[in-house]
C-alpha cells in the first residue's frame, strides 16, 4: 500500500497537521523473520501462510549487519515475530546471534515448526541472556482457538508452552482481545489450562485488539498533532512503541527499516536502509494501527 | 512465486494421484514442501516426494472434498504450468546428525521419506512402518520393500502378506535407543498416538519430529 505525497502523508483528510512520533532512542530491535508460515489464520495482521513471501526469510547475515549496528545504538532487547520464526531455516542461529548480547522475545504459534527442533533450541538456554517466547492462544476455549488455527493446535501450542516452561525459558501468551470483553473475566479462564500445561497461574497474557488484514483500509479516527497534545500525555507519547523501536523487514530482497511491527504494509513506515537513518525520520500516525496505540496504549513490547 | 510445467499427472485412485513437475533449477532438502497454486491463486503445501539428485520433482496429492487446488491439480494435463512457492519445510527425516531414524507415515504421508530415500539410497532407516487403508494405496511399494525393517499395515483390505489393522498396531516393532530419531508423518490421529507412545517408552520429545497432512474427521 502506498500513501500518495508527502502533503498527504503530513495532513490528515481535514487538512489538520497529522500527529507524529519522533523517535529519541532505540530500546528494542524487532526483526520480520518473513510471512512464510505453517498456519494459514484468516484474520493474520500479516497475511502469513505456507510458501507466501511477501516478506522474505532474513538471512543470519541480514540480522547480524542490524545487531551489530543496534548495540551502537544502545539497544537492549531483540524481539523477533513472523509468520512463524521456526519455518525462517536461518532462525536459530539468528536467535543465538542476537541471546549473545542481550535478551530476546520470539513470538510463535508453537506447533510443528518449534516442536520438532527443541533439540536445537535447548542449547540457547546456555546463552548469556534470558529467552522468553510469546505463545499465542487466541481465546480460552480451544475450539474457538483451533477453529481459526487448524484442529489440535490449541492443546499443541499448550503443551509446548509448558515444556518450555519447564526446559527453563521465558513464556507468556498472547490472545486475541474481543470489543467490550470483561478482560480481567476473560484472562481467568485461562487458569485450567494454564493449571493443565504447569505454568504460573499469572503468567503474563498480551492482548491484541483486531488489526485487520494487511493493506485494509478500515475507518478510524485520525490522529492529529492536537489529538497527541490535547489527549495524550508526555508519558503516553513516550509508550508509543515508534518512540523507542523499530522494525526489520526484508523485502524484494533488501532489508529495510520500519517505524513498528505493525505497519509493514505501507511504504512510507520504510524509514531507511540502517538504522541510523530511521531514527532520525518523524514517525506520522497515518496509518489505521496506529489508532490502537494512540486509543489503547497496544505495544507489542514486553517487559524482560 | 515461479511457475513449472506438468511432466505428468499418475493416478492410483480416483483421490490419489502423483504430480510430476519439470524441476527446473530448484534446490530441495529432504521433508521440503512448496505451495501449489490452484489458477484462483488458492494454494495448498504439498512435500516432495522425489530425490534431491532427479530431474523431475514429484508430489502425492490427495483429492480431499471441497479441495480447490488438488480437484485443480488433478485436471492438470502434459505441458501445463503450475504456479509454485520456492521450496521450505521443517520437517527433515534423517537430517539429526550422528542419528539413525524410525519412519513411520500413513498415506500420502510417505512423500518426505521417499524424498529422503530416494536422497540418500545409501542410508536405510532402522524401521519404516507405513499404513494405508488398502492395499492399491500404497505408493511405491516395492521402492519401500527394499528397506530391510519395512511393514505395510491395510486398516480395510485383508491379504496375505501384510498386517491388517492401523499401523499403531505395529509399534511394538520399534527399537529404541538414545541415538534414534522418530520421525512420524500423515495423519494427526496416528502421530498423536504413536508420540505419547514413545513418550511413555521413555523416548525424549526432542527425538521425536511430526507433520500432520490429514485429521481423522477428515477422511472419508
């Protein structure tokens, strides 16, 4: 999807400025491990699926140029998201790249692709830096899990999150977040199965409001630099995720910068091809995700 | 996304049939599977079943109700070209190093340890159970009757030569040993079973790799 000029880009529909966010430091370095992908779920924010490569496999030597230059900026985590990182055949020595300077957040659907090389992520527990992997189950009914994910792959994804948990890495789990839900209700129903897989009953559980499909258009409010003074405090503007990550993502064979995790389907969040140049560039909230932050506070971070 | 041309199309049922591509260039490992494209550009993975050294690349479908892109398969005719995804997989038989390997697939299942036999002529695994429902679905079997250890099981066709009943009648044929890798694939009821199987015999999940191709409440 492309937004058509800059004078489009910098004023919303009204001609009022179109809030921004600029960037004052690189905390977090997330990486697109590409959109290829074992599931095949209707309402993937990435139109992941088998084979698709929209957004192609990083490379340990497209990783390794962007960790290197991060830890410049003083980075302290690496975050990773696909598709589904264990189908990327390159993934687990990017992950051991990046465990060897900080710590690091995967976030997977924990069937197949993970399950059959835990002989080769066990090793990472030896690393220096901790692992956490965000699995995701999107509801606390399986069927309703599994009616978007494929049969069984509920009580896979929870029987891998407890042998995760058990080997001794990081877990939490992220679902899907209903409009008007009694979220404090619907976090609790995950007990039995948290009580089932031997996890913490407080495991840390992220919640996804509905991002739509890649290069959707859905009509939401727009966001202008009123709207980002008026609305929202220092602090506030500060939890944007624009504000302190950004986003690998390779495409056509070149690797770019992107303004957050959620916005790879417009050009204009390519903020540049280092991450130098991408911290420099003022991050407009143009696009229809960027609502969620700015209603809800949304962040795909977690704390380590 | 490329496209390849149809060398041929085999069929050994009126659901089962063998779809042979030109290869091309393309480079493959063992348990590798590639998206094909049906022309309303719905696409299914399907793993090949061929060796990594043959010219043509070759892929077990099933033609399953409602199944847009194998019903489209199935019509495709000498010449056609079919739209494909480069290769990808995690699946790999064989592929743990300083291992030796337990086979066991249930239908079109058998595709990724063909690729692999037919990849590594001189390398048998210690056992190759394969379950089918009757005998004329069986793909290459006297390719798999080579193998020394190999058992066919027909869950609705008595013979004389082969088990009848589900393969996860044949488990107690495993061996067992630290330096085994089980690698099950084809039907989820089947790996679900024979994985708290070999857990219970004391096998470390880590030595055992499995790939769903069907459900159970999926199969006629």
């Amino acid at each position: 999807m492309k937004m058509n000029s800059t004078e489009q880009w910098n004023y919303t529909s009204q001609q009022e400025p179109r809030g921004y966010i600029q960037p004052q430091s690189l905390e977090e370095l997330w990486f697109h491990t590409g959109t290829n992908c074992n599931l095949r779920c209707p309402f993937c924010l990435e139109g992941s699926k088998p084979g698709d490569n929209r957004i192609e496999f990083l490379t340990l030597a497209d990783a390794q140029r962007f960790i290197d230059e991060a830890l410049l900026l003083g980075v302290k985590k690496f975050s990773f998201t696909g598709g589904e990182p264990f189908v990327n055949p390159e993934f687990i020595p990017i992950l051991a790249a990046a465990l060897a300077h900080h710590p690091c957040l995967l976030l997977t659907n924990a069937t197949e692709p993970l399950m059959n090389q835990m002989g080769a992520i066990l090793p990472l527990l030896e690393q220096p830096n901790s692992l956490n992997f965000r699995v995701s189950l999107d509801h606390p009914d399986p069927a309703k899990h599994d009616e978007s994910r494929g049969k069984g792959n509920f009580r896979k994804a929870l029987d891998t999150l407890g042998r995760l948990h058990r080997e001794g890495f990081g877990v939490s789990i992220a679902r899907h977040m209903l409009p008007g839900e009694d979220s404090v209700a619907v976090d609790q129903d995950y007990a039995p199965y948290f009580e089932t897989a031997r996890v913490p009953a407080d495991l840390t559980i992220i919640k996804f409001p509905e991002f739509h499909l890649p290069g959707s258009l859905p009509q939401v409010a727009e966001i202008t630099e009123t709207c980002m003074t008026q609305y929202l405090s220092a602090e506030r503007r500060a939890a944007f995720m624009c504000n302190y990550s950004k986003m690998i993502v390779k495409k056509n064979g070149q690797c770019g910068v992107y303004a957050c995790t959620l916005v790879d389907d417009v050009d204009n969040y390519d903020l540049g091809k280092t991450l130098h140049e991408a911290m420099e560039q003022r991050v407009m909230l143009g696009h229809h995700r960027c609502y969620s932050c700015f209603a809800g506070g949304a962040s795909c971070s977690e704390g380590s | 996304m490329s496209s390849l041309t149809v060398r041929n199309v085999i069929f050994r049922t009126d659901e089962l049939f063998e779809l042979q591509l030109e290869r091309g260039t393309l480079q493959f490992e063992p348990g590798s599977c590639m998206a094909l494209f049906s022309d309303s550009t719905e696409s299914r993975p399907y793993s090949i079943a061929a060796g990594t050294g043959d010219e043509i690349l070759r892929f077990l479908v099933r033609r399953v109700a409602d199944g847009t892109v194998s019903h489209w398969l199935a019509q495709r005719k000498q010449g056609d070209k079919v739209q494909v995804s480069a290769p990808f997989g995690w699946f790999r038989p064989g592929a743990a190093t300083g291992s030796r390997s337990v086979f066991i697939a249930t239908g079109t299942g058998i595709a990724p340890f063909l690729s692999y036999l037919r990849s590594n002529p001189s390398c048998t695994p210690e056992l190759c159970l394969y379950g089918v429902r009757r005998l004329v679905e069986a793909f290459n079997l006297e390719e798999l009757q080579r193998i020394e250890n190999f058992s066919l099981a027909l869950s609705q066709e008595e013979t004389n030569d082969h088990f009848y009943g589900r393969v996860t009648g044949l488990l107690e044929q495993i061996p067992f040993s630290d330096d085994i890798h089980y690698y099950l694939c084809g039907l989820d009821t089947m790996i679900d079973e024979t994985s708290a199987w070999l857990e219970n015999h004391g096998v470390a999940y880590t030595q055992i790799h499995r790939e769903i191709f069907f459900y159970e409440d999926e199969q006629h």
